[in-house]
C-alpha cells in the first residue's frame, strides 16, 4: 500500500469515525425527544448494552487476531493456507455467534438478570433482547467482514459501519415510535445491524473472485489460534467492563437515571468525536514512526508537542460543557419527552463527564503511544487498575450522588489511568521529563481558567436560566464566543508555541500535507 493510499485511507477512516459519533449523539437526541427518561428507555439501554458488548468483544478480537494471522499464515506457507485458515476461523466464529444468538433469543431472561432489576424494567429488558437478539449475529458477521476487507487493504467501507448502525436506529425510532413505543428503537437495532452487513458485503463479493474460498473447519494451526484469541478477547472484556457496571449500579436508582447517564455520556464524548479523531489522525502516525525507529528522544519532544495540542483543544471543550451543562442538555435534549427532569438528570452527570474530556484525550494517545513502544502488558496492568478503582469510587459515590457519583467516578478512574500510563512511559525512556509536561499542562490549564472566569462573568450580563430553542441558543452562543475568545488571547501569552502547531495541523489537514512535530 502507497504511502499517498494510506495517507487517503486515514483520512477516510477518520471522517467515517467523526460522522458515526457525531450520528450516534444524533441517535441519542432523537431518542431523549421520542421518549424521555423512563423505565422503558433504561430497559433500551440495558438491552443495547448487552448486544454491543458482545459485538463489540468480537469485532476488537477478530480484527485484531486475523489480520496477523492471516499476514504470517501467507509468509511462512502460500496465500491459499492462509485463506484457508482464516475461513476455518471465521467458520467458528459464526458457529458460536448463531449458538449465542439463539441462547438470547430463547432465554432472555438469564442475561437481564444481570442488572438485577425490578420486574417492570426487567420484562421490558428481556422483550427488547428478543427483537436484539439478531444484532448480535449480524455485528458478528460485519466484524469478520471487517477484518476480511482489511486484508484486503480495503479500510474506508469497514469504517463507515457505525454511520450505517447509527442511522437503523434512527430511522427505527422516527418510523416506529407512534405506533409500537420503545420496540421501534430495538428493531432499529437490528436494521442497523443489518445494514452493516449489506454495506460490506458486496466490496468483499468483488474483491474475493479468484480467491479459492470454501467452508472449512480445520487448518493445522487454528487450534493455536484460537488460544492466541483467549487473551485479546479477554482485554476487550475487561474494556467493556466499566461500561456494564456503570449500567448496573445505575440501574439500583430510579426510573429514568440510566438513561439520563446514558444521555450524559453521548453528550460528553461529543469532543472527542469532533475533535480527537481529526487531531490524532495526522499526528499519531508521526510519534509512532520515530518509536519504531528508535529515535526516542524526537518520539518524547513528539509526544510532548501532541499532549499540548490535545490539551489546548481539550480544555476550553470540557470546561465550558462542564459550566454550562443545563443549557447544552436542554438545547440538544430538551424537546419532546424529555422535559425539565429528563434535562436535570443529564445535566448532573454531563458535567462530571465533561472534565473528563482532557483525561480522555490523554489516555488514548498514551494508549497508542505506549502501544508503539511495544508495552501492552503495561496497558493491561493500567487498565486493570483502573477498573477496579472506578468500580470501587461508583460504590462509594452512587448512594450520596446517584448517576452524578457514576459519573464523578469516571473521572477519577480516567485520570488515574493517565497517571498510570505516564509512569510507564518514564519507565521505559528515563530522560522523558514530566516536570516540562506538567509546566505545560498547568499553562494551557491556566488558559482554561481564564475562559471559565470570564464565562462566569458574561452570565451577569446574559443569563440563561430557563430559556429554551433559538433564544438559549443566541445567548449561549454569544458567552461561549466571549468566553473562546479570552481563552485565545491567554493562549497568546503562555500557549504560543501550543497555538503554532495547532495551526499547523489545521492547515495539513485541509492541504493534505505530511505535519511535523517541530524540535522543542
């Protein structure tokens, strides 16, 4: 693949990535004006959770696992073995996606009962995993398609997997809601899923012709891989973890709360999805090629320069979501049925989640930096802790602050994990020097504070209380420009060279040029 080709790809996946989070915010505003927060839409909730859990635990294992193994399988014997083993693989894997498929079809109270939930929410529950549980195979099977087409170097389709989920769901909701309630939303799902399939499928039906493909179900080496599988699927399940028990000990609360928490957290990853992606996308690469080719001391000034922009945009996004919670809540949200207590509840925890936007940022890039650097024991270890601290803060946190503690919560858990990474990361290059890190990150969030007191001060002067549509949107609007626009003129004083390589990254962006991390 030419550089020009994976250049374009990138671009490509990134774009998908950003309009399939923007259109799951999207997803999650249809839904708060469709039908609130109520008993029905945390059994929506629960039961989606169920299907992308395992959906999303069988997409990281397959493409992580067969893309490799299909890379060595073809070197070391010829690419008619590799295919080979690859179709036994993906033969199994369909076999145990139709067995769980039919187990959560005939039996869907078992895994409902992992919510433990009163009886209204958990019929509800089970009634919505029935009309799932199809999702299930069929992410299944767009994640084999996934990592098919990536074999084949094929990368922008697969991406657009999510905008093609995201719209089912949409469209389920806006057709359905009127004449069978909250059940339009669950076979939303599973259109959704089944336009994943029906986007891949004819890419790989063109691209297959020639290959010698036939249903196996054995190969000399598929044993082995199966076994390499175990622990790739076991690190996804212990990413999926957090997700499940934020669900759960929600679901202790009253009706509506997993839903707003839900809600909250749509809204708080918002940044990252309009601005991480787009960031990352041309920088990344860079940091991981100097690592690569031990060029530590360039890969650590790159990592620095990286932390600052993310940083810079970070900041003022999370502060400003964070202060004016009630109002992004009632703008996006706060139409429909989902009235003044529906916008409440989303507004507690969404400004817990909305400072965890800066950890966020940090902790995706040091994953992948660390990646890099070959120290993915490391990132377990980290992300082990960090679970077990987040879930031990929820218990501690649920019962005085309800949703808000699971939210509060997060953040304690993500900014640990940052801490964690970083640690790592000094251990394996002794000259990395956090004092210069910190000096920095307290300069951009010294910005940050600026564009916070500021914002204070404008809602004096243009308050926001209880206004609603487009007069909320004018004044908020306004604030937020206000409040921007001190925080650039800070930025100007102790974020110079932090503004210079923003700049730079926005125009490679647009000019499709290479950027570059220029030397401290």
């Amino acid at each position: 693949m030419t550089t020009a080709r994976l250049a374009r790809a990138a671009t490509a996946v990134a774009l998908f990535g950003m309009v399939s989070r923007l259109l799951g915010l999207g997803r999650e505003i249809v839904m708060a004006g469709s039908y609130g927060a109520t008993a029905a839409t945390d059994s929506f909730v629960n039961a989606l959770l169920l299907v992308n859990l395992v959906a999303a635990v069988v997409l990281y294992a397959v493409v992580t696992v067969v893309i490799p193994v299909f890379s060595t399988e073809r070197e070391r014997v010829n690419e008619r073995s590799a295919w080979r083993l690859v179709w036994a693989l993906s033969a199994w894997v369909s076999i145990a996606l139709i067995a769980m498929t039919a187990f959560i079809a005939i039996f869907p109270d078992l895994p409902t009962a992992l919510f433990h939930l009163d009886p209204v929410r958990a019929a509800i529950t089970a009634h919505l995993v029935q009309i799932m549980a199809p999702a299930l195979l069929l992410q299944g099977i767009a994640a084999l398609l996934t990592a098919l087409l990536q074999i084949y170097d094929k990368f922008a389709v697969p991406a657009a997997v999510g905008i093609a989920f995201n719209l089912g769901i949409i469209v389920g909701i806006v057709v359905g809601r009127g004449s069978i309630g909250i059940d339009a939303a669950a076979w939303g799902v599973t259109i959704g899923a089944l336009l994943q399939v029906v986007l891949q499928l004819p890419q790989f039906l063109r691209l297959r012709r020639g290959v010698y493909l036939r249903p196996v179900f054995s190969h000399p080496r598929l044993t082995a891989v199966l076994l390499t599988a175990v622990p790739v699927a076991f690190a996804s399940v212990l990413q999926q973890i957090n997700s499940f028990t934020d669900k759960l000990f929600a679901s202790s609360l009253a009706a509506g709360r997993v839903t707003a928490l839900q809600y909250a957290n749509s809204l708080g990853a918002a940044p990252r999805a309009a601005l991480l992606i787009p960031l990352l996308t041309p920088l990344f690469p860079l940091v991981a090629r100097l690592i690569a080719e031990g060029r530590d001391e360039e890969a650590l000034r790159g990592i620095n320069r990286v932390s600052g922009l993310l940083t810079l945009t970070a900041v003022p996004a999370g502060f400003l979501i964070a202060l004016y919670a009630t109002e992004t809540a009632q703008l996006l949200l706060g139409r429909g049925q989902c009235g003044a207590t529906c916008v409440h509840e989303t507004a507690t925890p969404l400004a817990w989640y909305a400072l965890t936007t800066l950890g966020a940022f940090l902790t995706i890039f040091l994953n992948r930096a660390l990646a890099a650097a070959n120290l993915q024991r490391q990132i377990l270890i980290a992300t082990v802790i960090a679970v077990v601290v987040t879930i031990a803060f929820d218990l501690i946190l649920l019962q005085p602050l309800a949703q808000g503690g699971i939210a509060l919560a997060s953040l304690i858990g993500i900014y640990l994990n940052v801490g964690l990474y970083l640690w790592y990361l000094r251990r394996r290059f002794p000259t990395y020097d956090l004092k210069a890190l910190a000096r920095q990150q307290g300069r951009i969030t010294l910005c940050g504070m600026v564009c916070v007191i500021v914002a204070v001060g404008t809602n004096w002067m243009l308050p926001t209380d209880g206004l609603k549509s487009l007069m909320l949107l004018e004044r908020l609007t306004i604030k937020v420009f206000i409040a921007l626009l001190a925080y650039w003129i800070a930025a100007r004083f102790l974020a110079r060279n932090e503004l210079s390589d923003a700049a730079r990254v926005i125009r490679a962006l647009f000019h499709r040029q290479r950027p570059t991390i220029p030397a401290a």
